[in-house]
C-alpha cells in the first residue's frame, strides 16, 4: 500500500475532530472522499501532509511512518497538497509560476546560480500541455479564468514529482465543462500518482470515482464502496440532508 493509516484521531478544543480507525490507498488509486461540512475531510488532509499534529495513531507513507514530520519533510518524501483556494502568485507569468514550483535545489546559493537547462523547460511544458496550459503559459497568471487558475495549481503539485497528490474540492466554482476537464485530468494524473480528492459535487464524484468513495462523517468512517453503493446508502442520504430528502437526494446524484 502508498498510504496505511491505523487509529488516528485529533481533537480541538475537547472536540474530536476526526477518529479514523482505518484508511489505505494503493499506489495510483484515486480515492474520493465525500461528507457533510464538519465531517472532518480536511482534517484528514491537514494531518497527511503535516499542517495539524494528530493526538493519536499512525500514517504509513511509503513504507515509513510520517506523524511527527514537519511539512517540508513529508512534501520531500512525496506528498503535495492543492488547496480549495488556488495559492498562486497572480503577478507572474503561468511559466514563472510553474518554474518556481519546479522542483530544484531551493538553498540561497543554488538560487544564486541557478541556470535554466532545456531538461526543467521541457519538463513545464510537457506539464502544461497535461493540464491544459500550454496555450497561456506567458500570460499573467492573475488574468486566468477560475479554472484555469485551479489547473495551474495542480501544474504546481504535479512539478513536485508527488507519489500521492491532495486535492481539496477541485471542482468548486467551475463551469460544467472546466468541470469535465478537470475530471478527465484527475483520472489522466491517477495512472501515475496516488491521488485523494475531496468533493461536494456527486455529478463529479460519478465522474471520477473509479473504485472506491469513502464517506466521512462526524470525523469517522461512515462506509466505503463504489459510486452507486455509495449514493444509495440511506445512511449517506441521511447524513446530508435528512431522510425526508431521500428521493430527491438520490435522483440529483
């Protein structure tokens, strides 16, 4: 397995957060991650690569355990994380956007005499063109549409050279069709990456869910299975929107 996690669990405040008892992902398996707000989603993501301390359990990446790694540790060791909210440097070009996230040797004296060679150019073209950007790579980086902005976000983690990629509700606030696209290059990034994403969208999930959805809520694992196992799971209908909604519920998902 890429990724073994056993019994962990944090809290905030006296309030448990999440208390997962168990969650494994294969190499180059894309996962789906749903739940209501609150179910702990992004807390599970802040624990992988390092950003909340757990109070308890371990993660297994890769073979070695990573609870008590820095960020900068776990992000050496493979994990990259795409947030919600694009974190892009809207002044600078898409390339001078991309070429930053290269990964290189990011000490000051590399820095002083660093020289771009015809391997790194290669290698943000040959990403821009899997994401959808080899079109706009001079343009400034502030002047693209919001999906656009999202797909240049995963050109940053992709850069990375990431075994398992995080990806934080990708699909939110895109038109259907940068939607679709977006979907198509998530299962195009699963046939070399680990990939964990977490979606509200069930017309998304649908889309990319090749295997197994796990449902999330009130920070433990409510059930896993396929799509369809999933979305008529009455406890998962339950869990959104209450019972009254079932219907209704199913025949949008």
């Amino acid at each position: 397995m890429l990724l073994t996690v056993k019994d962990l669990s944090v809290s905030f405040g006296g309030l448990q957060a999440l208390n997962l008892h168990n969650f494994s992902l294969a190499p180059r398996e894309l996962r789906v991650i749903i739940g209501p707000n609150g179910a702990g989603k992004s807390t599970f993501m802040d624990l992988l690569c390092g950003r909340t301390k757990a109070d308890h359990g371990t993660v297994f990446f890769d073979g070695k355990q990573i609870l008590g790694m820095t960020e900068i540790q776990i992000a050496e060791m493979g994990i990259g994380r795409k947030f919600q909210k694009p974190s892009i440097f809207p002044s600078l070009s898409v390339y001078d956007n991309m070429l930053l996230a290269t990964k290189m040797k990011k000490s000051v004296l590399a820095s002083l005499f660093f020289k771009m060679d015809s391997a790194i150019d290669d290698k943000i073209r040959h990403t821009a063109v899997r994401v959808g950007l080899h079109g706009v790579l001079d343009k400034c980086a502030g002047e693209l549409s919001h999906g656009q902005k999202q797909w240049l976000e995963i050109a940053i983690v992709v850069l990375q050279d990431p075994k398992l990629m995080l990806i934080d509700e990708p699909a939110a606030g895109m038109s259907d069709r940068e939607t679709e696209k977006t979907g198509e290059l998530l299962l195009e990034l699963s046939t070399q990456h680990g990939v964990i994403v977490i979606e509200h969208d069930m017309h998304f999930v649908k889309q990319i869910a090749q295997k197994t959805v796990t449902v999330l809520v009130n920070g433990q694992l409510l059930t896993e299975g396929t799509f369809e196992e999933v979305r008529n799971d009455q406890r998962v209908i339950d869990s959104y929107l209450g019972r009254s909604n079932s219907e209704r519920i199913k025949a949008s998902i």
